[in-house]
C-alpha cells in the first residue's frame, strides 16, 4: 500500500483525493483547487491497490467495473480528469533514446494483435459497431454520428447543441472534398450512414457506403429507403479491399484506426487505385501527438480489440510511395474532448435505459471508457487529424479558400 500512496502522491498535487481502504485506514493527497471537486476513493476489496500498482489503466478500470471501487464527491469523469489534469501532455519530458528503445521493444511485441487480417477485421468491428443500437440512439446525436464533433470554441462558450456541431463536422468535412453534383463518392466505414446521406443532400453526389458492421448496414440501408435516395445512397457490407472503383471522391471517418499499421500500404495503394485519375480523399482520423506507440490495455480488452491510433507520420509514411500526394493537414485538438463530454452527459442521463439494456457492469465500462476518451483529448496525447490526399497535384485550387467558401455555403443552407 506504500508504494500505491506514493504513485498517487506524485499524480495528484492539484485538487483533493482521499482513498478510504477496505480495512478502514485512509490516506489523503493533493490540496483544494477550485478547479477540481474534492474526491474520494473508497476501495471495497484490498487486492484494488494491487492490481493498480501492477496495471495502473487496466486495474484500475477492472476494479471500477467490477465495482471494487467507489468515487464520491463526483464519478469517474471527475476522477479521470483530476489525473491527467494533473499529468499534463505539455509538461511530459521529451523522449529520449532509452524511451524509444523501449517503446520499440513494446510496439514489436504487439505486432501481432495489429496485424487486421480480412478474418478478423470483421469479428474486431462487430466487438463494438454490433452492440444494440439502442445503445448508441441514447448518447449520440440525432444523426448518430460516432466521430468528432466541429465547435467554434474550446469552451463551447457558443452553446452550440451536439446536434448543430456534428452538421458543422460534415460540412467541414465536404467542403474539402470540393464536391461537384453527379460525383460519385465512396464513403469507407460508413456507420449508420449520416455523412453519406448529408453528402447526397447538400452536394447532389452519389454515395456508396460501406461497412463491416451487419448492424449498421440494416440502419443504414433503411434510413436512405426512408428518405428516398436509395438509388443515389447504396450501402455494402463489404471490406474495402474488395471494392472496385472508380470514385471521384472517398471520404472515410472514424475507419483509419481499425486498419492496423501492416495494412496501411495496402490501404492506401488500394484507394489509389479506387480514385478517378483527378480523384480527391479526405481521411478524418483519431492521431497520436507523439509519434508510434501501443494501444492501451484496457481499450484492447474491452474496446476496440485490433484498434490503434496512428501517428501523423505513420500515416505519410504509409501513403509514401503509393504515388497518393498529401495535399492537407489539419489538427483538431480539443474538438473530441468537447464531443465524448455532450456522450457522457447524455450516458448518465439514460443510465437505466443502458442498465435495462445490458446490466451495471456494462454501464460501469462504457462510462470509464467514454472518461478516458475525453480526457485524453483535453489533457493527453491524442488528437484528430483530417489528411487530404489527391493523385493529381491539379486536382484542387491551390489556396484553401474553397473550403472556407463553400463551408460557408453548407451551414448556410
């Protein structure tokens, strides 16, 4: 228990916590900070200090599910966040020789669980993308879009809805498409097919969705008959190696992460290939500020099992070569962080729906993974990356003064 005292010692220095062991003893780190709530941990079974020290993520998040654990003065949100706002991206050192050397040895050991092979891709997706649909009708906007949102702000201090600021995303994202009606688009990683749907209303292209999940294909496919344009908005439960082309244009939101770094070569020389000769890609992406790393255990295990969040350079790296140029980059920052909040909020607010849906311990996993989520966005080292790739160097004008105009257009209407 020392040494669980002392890792918490130099974690918390800002805002109060108080752990409360099974045996009655307590102890209490940090100060008052108005910036932060008091907290307190209250630990049920003595082996949670343990399992901490041994797996600080995983065990903590076991112990939290399992509920072994109890937070009072606020929920895993408040607590998550007491951490990393104490433990600061920006106040990380930078990596030296031996840190990378060691990293190397770690991203080499899970090479193997990266690797996404057409077998697994599909079972990896459905792990997530098949849970009740119910489910994701309750914290995701009207839309159900699973991926970040575009604010004004970094506070939200527009009070724009979750609604209006997943629209402004999908504006944000066609307008660097440079979309022209009659184009035909492929859409790789659809979901329940929004931004397939928006594309065709707002730009007048034709769509082609697709998607590994059967879940989000039924959704989808009933959504474009509902609105009548299922002859201009198809959906395909299909892998994306398996398609033929050409499109004009291909979009792909929230789908990069589950490629996995052997594939990415492969990826990017098969949308080469799907691209019209003037073809324009947009891939709106989770990133890594930091360089190559591994995905953490608790997300392996219960999240997204064969996911990993690229780095910017691991995604150039991988389109080098493939004669795919890289013609835009842009780092959202805070964007996420601001979305998973609004998909907190609206997870405790139906917090009986999802236990009546599946049970408490479900619901004590998906808050925990939904705190870690914003969080890491706001204090750690993720970001969103959109990357623009064209296969002619003409394709686009060559300031970016289209996006600007013709965002403005899109949120106009």
């Amino acid at each position: 228990m020392k040494l669980f005292e002392r890792v918490l010692k130099r974690l918390v220095t800002r805002g109060q916590l108080t752990v409360h062991y099974a045996n009655g003893e307590s102890f209490t780190v940090g100060r008052p900070d108005p910036a932060f709530p008091t907290l307190a941990l209250r630990l049920h079974d003595g082996r949670v200090p343990f399992d901490i020290v041994r797996d600080p993520r995983l065990g903590m998040a076991e112990a939290w599910i399992d509920g072994r654990v109890g937070i009072e003065g606020g929920g895993i949100m408040e607590f998550i966040s007491m951490i990393r706002a104490n433990n600061p991206w920006e106040a990380g050192r930078s990596i030296d020789a031996r840190s990378r050397l060691r990293r190397s040895f770690k991203t080499v050991r899970q090479k193997l669980w990266r690797a996404n092979h057409k077998a697994r891709s599909k079972a990896n997706v459905a792990h997530h993308y098949d849970l009740s649909g119910a489910l994701y009708a309750l914290f995701l906007d009207r839309d159900r879009q699973y991926s970040c949102a575009y604010f004004p702000d970094m506070d939200n201090q527009a009070g724009i809805s979750l609604e209006q600021a997943q629209e402004d995303k999908k504006a944000h994202i066609a307008a660097k498409l440079h979309l022209k009606p009659g184009m035909k688009v492929l859409d790789i990683g659809c979901g329940w097919g929004g931004m397939a749907l928006y594309l065709h209303r707002t730009c007048g292209v034709d769509v082609t969705g697709i998607t590994l999940s059967e879940e989000q294909l039924k959704v989808a496919r009933q959504r474009a008959q509902d609105a009548g344009v299922a002859d201009h908005v198809r959906f395909e439960l299909i892998d994306y190696r398996d398609m033929q082309g050409p499109f004009d244009r291909i979009v792909s939101v929230g789908m990069f992460e589950h490629v996995g770094t052997a594939h990415y070569r492969t990826f990017y020389n098969k949308c080469r290939d799907l691209l019209a000769p003037d073809g324009v890609m947009l891939i709106h992406t989770i990133g890594r500020i930091d360089g190559p790393g591994i995905t953490d255990a608790f997300t392996q295990k219960y999240i997204f099992p064969g996911g990993y969040i690229p780095a910017l350079s691991e995604m150039i790296q991988g389109s080098e070569g493939t004669r795919l140029m890289v013609t835009d980059v842009e780092v959202l920052r805070l964007h996420y962080g601001l979305t998973i909040r609004e998909w907190y909020k609206r997870t405790m607010a139906h917090k009986a729906d999802i236990i009546a849906l599946y049970d408490e311990r479900f619901f004590r996993l998906w808050t925990f993974y939904l705190a870690g989520a914003a969080t890491v966005f706001e204090h750690g080292g993720m970001v969103n990356y959109q990357v623009q790739y064209a296969r002619d160097r003409r394709a686009l004008p060559i300031t970016r003064d289209y996006m600007q105009d013709a965002e403005s257009a899109l949120r106009g209407r």
